[in-house]
C-alpha cells in the first residue's frame, strides 16, 4: 500500500508541475511526461482520480452494501427529522 500511495504522490506531484515546480522532483517530471505521451493529461488525471477511489475504498474497506445501507439509513433519519419538524 504504501508503494503505491508513493507512486501516486509522483505522479500527482508530476501532475502539478506548473503550480509546484519543485515538489514535482526528476521523477515525477519524468513519469508524468512518459504518460503524457501515451494517455494524455485528462488520461493522468483519469487514472489518479480513480486510483484515489479504489485506494480509499481499499483502505476504508468500503463495499457497495455498506455503501447503500449508508445512504438508506441518511435518508431515514433525513425523513425522521422532517417529519419531527412539521
């Protein structure tokens, strides 16, 4: 995990270059140019986009269950409180 969270701090780091010229650093200038050759900037923020979901759902242990009953149990206790105040 955390192999990855380094690789992916390059490339964000690569990504900004323009705002933080320093930070970027040799390689993440050089990684962010090779993948800006072949995917493009909107393909870097793509895959640094995704690769934040799946990292935090790794790390949080999220499912799509618990996900819904989240929501299901926000929208109970969103009703309750509405019909509290009427």
């Amino acid at each position: 995990m955390a192999f990855s969270v380094i690789n992916w701090i390059t490339i964000l780091s690569g990504y900004l270059k323009n705002y933080f010229p320093v930070q970027s650093g040799l390689v993440g200038f050089e990684v962010n140019l090779f993948l800006e050759s072949y995917i493009g900037r909107i393909g870097i923020l793509l895959i640094l986009i995704f690769s934040f979901i799946i990292s935090i759902a790794i790390l949080f242990n999220v499912t799509p269950s618990g996900t819904l009953s989240l929501i299901n149990n926000f929208l109970k206790l969103k009703s309750k409180r509405f019909l509290i105040q009427s």
